[in-house]
C-alpha cells in the first residue's frame, strides 16, 4: 500500500517544485527546499519499494519500516491538503472564480495568497517531516532492498477487456460432476431416508474449494427451481448473528426487510410463511459450531411445518458445523480438483481468446503452475486471470519460479497465488482493491459507489486528461477480469452495476491491511462503548450500533480518513467526536436515524465524500456544509423529511456528485449548484414555482453541465414552458446514458406538455429513456429516431395519446414498455414506423428482447403486415389489462427466440388462448414459459 501512496504523494510534490521559481511561493511557503528535499528521498525509496512491500510478509522489520514510511507519508500528504484547502477557502471568499488547476488533490495555485494564512507551521511541519523521512530513508540500507524499475503511470497501463458474468457460467465449472449429482439427488428425492420430514445437507471443504459455487449450481438448476415453492438464500458468515440471519430469511420472503429486533416475533413470521411450503433455505459460509447459537435459531423446529421433502443446504469449512447439525450422514465433501480438472479451469482462462500456437507453447508451463495450485479452483482461477495478461515465456516463468509459493508465514494456502496475482497489479490499483478491506464479507459492492470512495481517497489522480471516473471504471474491470471480484450484477441493459469479494479474497484483504482497516461488530450489547482503537487505524467500519449516540471516542483515532456506519440506527454524532476527526475524508452515516448534522462538520476541512442517505429524521443541513471546499460527493438520497438545502451550496467549487432522488418534501435545489460547472452527477431536478423563483435552480441553469453523465430524473415537469427547457440543452449532454422524465400528472388535459417534449430532445448517446404521465401525443417524440444508441424505453401514462411513436427502425432497443395509454384503440404499422403501402426489407425492431404492454383499456387491435420481419430476438412479452384486445398478432407465432408469454387480465385472449380447449392454444403451446390467467402478477 506504501508503494501506491507514495506514488500519489510524489505527485502531489512535484506541484510545489514545478513553481517553485515563483518569488511568492518562497515567500508564503518557506519551505521549497524542504518540499524538494522531501520529494527527493520519496523517489529514492520508491525504487526500492517493490522489494520492499514483498519482505514485508515474512520480516517484522522491514514491516515496521514500512509502517514510519507509510506514517510520515500519510502526514505530509494531510498537511498539503490542509494547505491547498486554505487557498481554496480563500479564492471562494474573496469571489475569486478562477482556479489554476482543476482537481485540489494534486494542485497548488498559490498567487497572492494572504500571508496570515498559517504558512508558518505549515512549513515548520513540512521541515519537521523532512527530517523524519531523513533517518527512514537512511535506514533502507539496512535492509538489502533491490532497485526495480519504476513502472509507467497506473492509468496508462493497458487495460484489456473481458466479459463478465453475474451468474454462474455453466461452462466454467470443472469437475465436481459426481458432487453435483449427488447434491441434485438429495434435494430433488421426495423424502428423507431418515424418516424426518425435511433434510440437511451440508457442503464441506477448505476455503477457496468452490463451495458456494456448486449451492449456486444447485440453487439456479431449472428442476430445483420447479421443485420447491420458495426458495431462500442467506449468507450467515462470522459471528453466526440469530437475528440477522431470521431477517434476511424474511426479507428474501416478503421481500421487504422487518423491524423488530425480536427473535420470537422474527421466528414466528418464518414459520407463517413457509407453512405447508416445500422450503429450499442455502445458509451460505457457516462457521460457528456453538450448539446453542443453532438451537436459538430454532430452524429444524420451524422447517417441521414446511412440506415434506424441504431441504436445508448449508456451506462450510468446518466438518463440526456438519455435526452440530447432526447431518454428517447428508454431508458432501469437496476435495482439491484432480489435476485433469484443474487444468481445464486454468486453460479456459489464461488462453481465452488466445491462438492455439500460443497454448501450445505455454502449455508446459501451465501444466507446472497448476501443479502449485493443489487443486484450489480460486488459485487456478486466479493465476489463469493474471497469466492472461501475460504475452512472453519470461512472464510464465517468473510466475512459477516466484519465491511467494515457498512462503510458510502466509496464513492460508491460498493466499499464495492470491499474493501473486496482486503483486502484479499497478500501485494504484493494488490501493484500490486494498479500501475494499472496509467492507464486510458478503457485502453488495456497488461500482459507481465504490468508484466514488476512491476518488475521496484520492486514489484516481492523473497526470494526463482521462476524467477520473474513467479511471475508476478501468481499474474496477481490471480488478474484476483478475478474479477480484465475481458474482456481478447487472440492470435490465446488461450493465454491471455490483458485485461481490469471494469470502477467501476478502480474508486476503484483511491479512494485508491488519492495522488500517477495522471492521467492528458492535451487535452484542447496546451502545457499548467501543474501546479506542489506536492511532494506526485509517479506516474504521462500525456494524450494528444501536439506536441512540455513536458510541464511541475518537480520542486515538486522530489520523482515521474513513469511517463508515452499516446496519446502523445511531440518531446523534457528537460534536466532540466530529472534532476528533479531522483527518477524515470519507463519512458514510447512510440509513441511520440521525436528527441533525452538527454544524462543526464543517470542520472536516479534508472531507471529499459524505453519505447521509436514508437519514429519515433529517429536517435540514446546517450551512457550515458549505465550507467543506473538497467535497466531491454528497448523497442524500431518500431523505425524504429535508426541506431545504443550504443557500450557499455554490460554495463547494468540487462538487461532482449530487444524489438527492427521493427528497420529496425537497421544493427546489439552491440556485448555487448551478455555478457549478464541474458537477457530472446529478440524480434528480425538482421543478420549482412559486414563492421560491429566485432562490430555486432552474431547469435551464442546467444548460452550463455538459460534463452531467449517468442517470438524470426530473420531477415536475410541466411548471416550466417550452423555452425553459431548451434552455438546459440537453442536446449537449453528451454522456448522460439515462434520463427519467416525471410529468405532474393529473386528470384534467394540460397544454404545453408537447412543446415541452419537443424542447427535450436528447443527445443520441442515449441509452435509457423514460417518458411518465405526458399529456401531449407521441408526435412530439419526433426526435426519438434519432436515438441509435437506445436500448430501453418507457413509456407510461399518455393519457391522451392515441397512437404508438415509431418505433421499429430504433436499431439498439432491446426494451421496451408500454403503459396506461387508455386512448390507444390499436397498433399498426405506424408503431413500427412505416406507411401501409411502404415496402421494406429492412429487419424492424431488431435487436428487442422484451415487449410489455399494461393497463391499455381500449386496445382493440395488433396488426402488422404479413410480409415484414419484426422483433425476430424477442423473448418475452408481457400483456396485462388490455380487457379488449381481441387477438395476438401472427408474426409472434413464427419467432424461434420467444421463451415467455404472460397474459394477465385480458379476458379475451385469456379464452382464446386457454391451455388444451382454446381455439388458438396450438398456435402458442410451443413457448416453453406460458402464464395466462386473470389475476396479477405474483
């Protein structure tokens, strides 16, 4: 980790030594000898760091080192920041709109600053760390380091792209056909050999084995999910937490998350639900074989009232939890892979997309690193990931002959090829995969989020021009085609949005950030205080704190720069405890139930990153928010009691993230944010009228964002006219990907809503389009033909629409929703965007996966021209509420990629159609996934 922040830190040095020729620098900072003397050393250990941070695992020494190194580095790092800050302050005050360089992290525009400013102990510090980092330097000796080459800039390595996955891909799984036939056979046989009305089986093996992997198999496996009613997948880990676990079982039922905290009470709402139910329940990575933390739970009484033939499937590394659930007799061990197996595994990564001369000639060579792996599916996964990377026999062969395999201090196994694999990584994305240490096991990483953590921690400096995000967006498809991290998630469009740490990595990162990284369970016992955890300590995560104040002193915690609050309920943060954080960076307060924010965290004078989401309570923001002139992010989503932001939110000259989506009693944003010209995101625009005119942002104030990107919803709309809106030239925004347009609504027809929509017209990087409650008519969407890059389109509650925009020549759209345009009689060929006599031989709606149609009351009519080919990739369509639709279209009947039909509440079809009796059953009874029936979806 040294290495990645020294790199930053170097950076940022020789900003001052860039200018130093400037007479006032010498003047205001008296210490550009010390700054040049200081960066100097920096670059002489750096040289030697990559040893360095390699020693370090097996001896104490040259980890203490690194540790004073890491210590002084950090420091000087917080005095910079401290001083750019002050200079920030002052340009904002005296109204001082230029600013030298862009980002503060790594800039230092000086100019005529006021030498009252605190220059003085500014350089006495800078003078006192020169000297420090004098006796660190000269102590490198001692330990026989050797000099490597420095690498180029993290963000020029290259990155090469792979696809990624959020499921389990059948064809990565290797062996285990024995293990999954019997797993499949145990859960699918309709009773339990012993007699007892449901089973246990429990898969065993050392961490890395493919455990989950093969309960994910099981769990997603077409039969499974046809065999039982419900299914429930829980991840316990460590500590085995009774109450969580009864309230993650309630929340994949109901699929809302309970309040109570009583176990009773969470107990008796399972058994309800699962009564008489045949009940899949995977309890993933179990640790703890306390009988009595078991028998608490009370599973094996509740799962009585399930249906016979239910099945509890438990993950574990320990045979104990097998016997503590007295399933020894289910139980299925996973061994190491046979070499065969293993192979396969790492061949079908390390020479993905590679030419078979290629596999030949490192076939020899894999064969001898598979072997180092023991059978380990992470490790062979893991090492097939980064030999991907790697073009030249040299490469392999360092990989084999590297000294890590031999290491015995390495607490697991399995660490080893882990260590590998990270040391091949660039120093700032070692660093980047280092913070996610913050989180628990199990945790949903989000990548925007995560992304935006890092940027907080400055870990995203660039020299060259690439925007930061994009940075952060090539580091996390790095860490991921490594093998970081799997189980990704993905919206509707295929873009990953989450992902998880395999249980194993996250050990991984705990071992390599013992001391900086905290995480601390505070479930057992109310509002215990936490005892002080040492000044070594940057990043505390605290999980499960009580209702009432944060617990907790920070007294020796000075030089934290983290902290974050999970699965909490504190309602007050002391201003005292603010105090002692004034190293912070990042503030993560997210879905507590806090009452107010003090108004000395404007003190937080380093802070990039604050989230005070789903604070319920939360009234307003003192204006002491407007000082924290390095603030990045600012999320409060579904703060849905704010009324107000601060008026001088103008102030916050670094603001690039704005999340205020679900701020409902929020009348309008401040008129500041739209000074700001460097906002990229910003979720939500609340439409203003009234008493608040010159205070409130106005839609057309968005005009100067053109660097706005993601997603934007706009709530309101229809209080502003057309020239207002052409005004935010959204035309302009060039990577905004999603836009969200929310009319007011309303029974009574409003004029103007189709020169509203006309003013709209967006830029044609486009992905994502949503149109609500418009009372214009689809011939105001002229401009949507334009929009080839769209791939999702939403349009609903047109109430005065009575005709379909064109649509089908839309190359990209793959989704489309239609809904309550109760005026829409039928649909014809100007939906798909021709004329009657027209003819084509172009392929229309070509690449559309999923149709659905809602709540069209007086759709009478779905006819095409026999002659046309349309929607040949559609694999779903949904019609429900159309109570008069009188027939489906025949070009539906001939598409070979239709998987699922679902007919709901449209008494027509529903007779027409009827399994085995209706007139035009044989023409549908082909589609493997049919639902027709009269009710709702469930």
């Amino acid at each position: 980790m040294a290495e990645a922040l020294i790199s930053v830190l170097l950076e940022q040095l020789a900003s001052v030594v860039e200018i130093h020729t400037n007479e006032v620098v010498k003047l205001v900072l008296k210490a550009d000898k010390d700054v040049k003397s200081f960066s100097s050393k920096l670059k002489a250990i750096q040289a030697v760091l990559e040893d360095a941070e390699k020693k370090q695992v097996t001896e104490a020494r040259v980890r203490d080192w690194l540790q004073k190194l890491k210590d002084v580095s950090y420091e000087m790092d917080d005095v910079l920041d401290e001083w750019n800050t002050e200079i920030l302050k002052q340009q904002v005050e005296e109204g001082k709109k230029k600013v030298c360089f862009p980002t503060p992290a790594n800039c230092f525009c000086f100019g005529q600053v006021n030498k009252a400013i605190h220059h003085h102990s500014i350089a006495r510090r800078i003078k006192k760390l020169n000297e420090k980092l004098t006796v660190i330097a000269a102590e490198r000796e001692m330990y026989g380091f050797h000099q490597s080459t420095i690498r180029g800039h993290d963000d020029q390595q290259r990155i090469h792209r792979r696809k990624t996955s959020s499921l389990v891909d059948i064809s990565m799984i290797f062996g285990r056909e024995e293990e999954k036939e019997m797993l499949l056979s145990k859960l699918l046989r309709g009773s339990n050999e012993d007699g007892g009305r449901f089973l246990v089986i429990p898969i065993v093996g050392m961490g890395g084995m493919g455990k989950t992997t093969l309960a994910q198999l099981a769990y997603n496996n077409e039969k499974v999910t046809a065999h039982f009613d419900k299914k429930v997948w829980v991840c316990v880990s460590d500590p085995f937490d009774e109450i969580k676990i009864a309230k993650a079982i309630i929340e994949s039922l109901l699929g809302t998350p309970s309040s109570s905290n009583e176990l009773e009470i969470l107990l008796q709402c399972i058994k309800t639900h699962i009564e008489n139910k045949k009940l899949l329940l995977v309890l993933d990575d179990v640790w703890t074989e306390d009988e009595t933390k078991w028998e608490n739970l009370k599973l094996p009484i509740i799962m009585r009232s399930c249906e016979e033939g239910s099945s509890i499937l438990v993950t574990t590394r320990k045979q104990g939890v097998a016997k503590m659930m007295r399933a020894t007799n289910n139980m299925i061990y996973l061994d190491e892979l046979n070499d065969k197996d293993c192979l396969a595994l790492f061949n079908s990564i390390a020479f993905l997309d590679r030419k078979e001369d290629e596999a030949d000639e490192f076939g020899a060579i894999g064969k001898e690193i598979v072997k180092r792996c023991k059978g380990l599916p992470l490790a062979a996964k893991t090492l097939g990931s980064q030999l991907w990377y790697k073009k030249t026999r040299k490469e392999w062969w360092d990989v084999l002959n590297s000294k890590i395999w031999e290491l015995e201090e390495v607490e697991e196994q399995v660490f080893r090829p882990l260590l590998l694999s990270y040391y091949d990584l660039a120093p700032a994305v070692k660093r980047c995969l280092l913070y996610c240490a913050i989180f628990p096991k199990d945790y949903d990483l989000k990548k925007d989020n995560l992304i935006e953590l890092w940027m907080s921690q400055d870990y995203l400096n660039s020299n060259g021009e690439k925007e930061k995000r994009r940075i952060g967006q090539y580091y996390f498809e790095s860490l991921s085609m490594r093998s970081f991290f799997q189980d990704f998630r993905k919206d509707v469009i295929g873009n990953v949005y989450g992902c998880k740490m395999h249980d194993i990595v996250h050990d991984f990162m705990m071992f390599l950030t013992k001391k900086e990284c905290t995480i601390i369970d505070a479930a057992e016992g109310a509002n215990k205080k936490i005892e002080p955890l040492g000044d070594k300590v940057r990043h505390l995560t605290l999980v499960s704190v009580h209702e009432g104040p944060l617990p907790t002193s920070f007294d020796n915690c000075k030089n934290m720069r983290t902290l974050t609050l999970l699965d909490s309920s504190i309602t007050t943060i002391s201003p005292g405890s603010i105090m002692q954080m004034k190293c912070l960076r990042t503030l993560n307060l997210s879905c507590n139930k806090l009452n107010e924010v003090p108004k000395e965290i404007g003190e937080l004078i380093h802070l990039r990153y604050m989230d005070l989401s789903g604070s319920y309570n939360l009234k307003e923001l003192p204006n002491a928010v407007c000082d924290l002139y390095n603030l990045q992010t600012l999320v409060l989503v579904v703060c849905n009691k704010l009324e107000k932001l601060p008026k001088a939110m103008g102030k916050l000259i670094n603001l690039k993230h704005l999340y205020v989506r679900g701020c409902w009693r929020l009348s309008y944003l401040p008129k500041g944010i739209g000074s700001l010209k460097s906002l990229q995101v910003l979720d939500c625009f609340y439409v203003c009228e009234g008493d608040d005119d010159d205070e409130a942002l106005k839609f057309g104030d968005l005009g100067i964002m053109d660097q706005l990107q993601g997603s934007l919803s706009i709530a309101y709309l229809g209080k502003d006219d057309a020239s207002e809106i052409e005004k935010a030239q959204l035309g302009n925004k060039e990577y905004l990907s999603h836009l969200v347009v929310d009319f007011l609504g309303g029974q009574e027809q409003r004029k103007g809503d189709e020169e509203i929509v006309k003013a709209l017209q967006p830029h044609q990087n486009l992905e994502s389009l949503s149109i609500l409650w418009c009372h214009g008519t689809t011939e105001s969407l002229y401009w949507i033909k334009s929009l080839h890059n769209l791939r999702k389109l939403d349009l609903s509650c047109w109430r005065f629409c009575e005709v379909l925009p064109p649509l089908g020549k839309l190359p990209s759209l793959e989704i489309l929703t239609i809904s309550e345009m109760l005026n829409v009689k039928k649909v014809g060929v100007e939906f798909v965007g021709i004329e009657e006599e027209e003819k084509v031989s172009e392929i229309l709606f070509p690449k559309l996966k999923r149709l659905s149609f809602s709540s069209m009351e007086n759709w009478e009519e779905w006819v095409f021209l026999s002659e046309i080919t349309i929607m040949p990739r559609l694999s779903e369509l949904q019609i429900s509420g159309s109570p008069k639709l009188k027939a489906l279209p025949d070009f539906l009947y001939k598409i070979k990629a239709l998987r699922t039909l679902d007919i709901r509440r449209c008494p027509i079809l529903e007779a027409e159609y009827e399994e085995g009796v209706g007139k035009e059953w044989h023409k549908i009874s082909h589609i493997p996934n049919l639902t027709i029936q009269s009710g709702w979806w469930n």
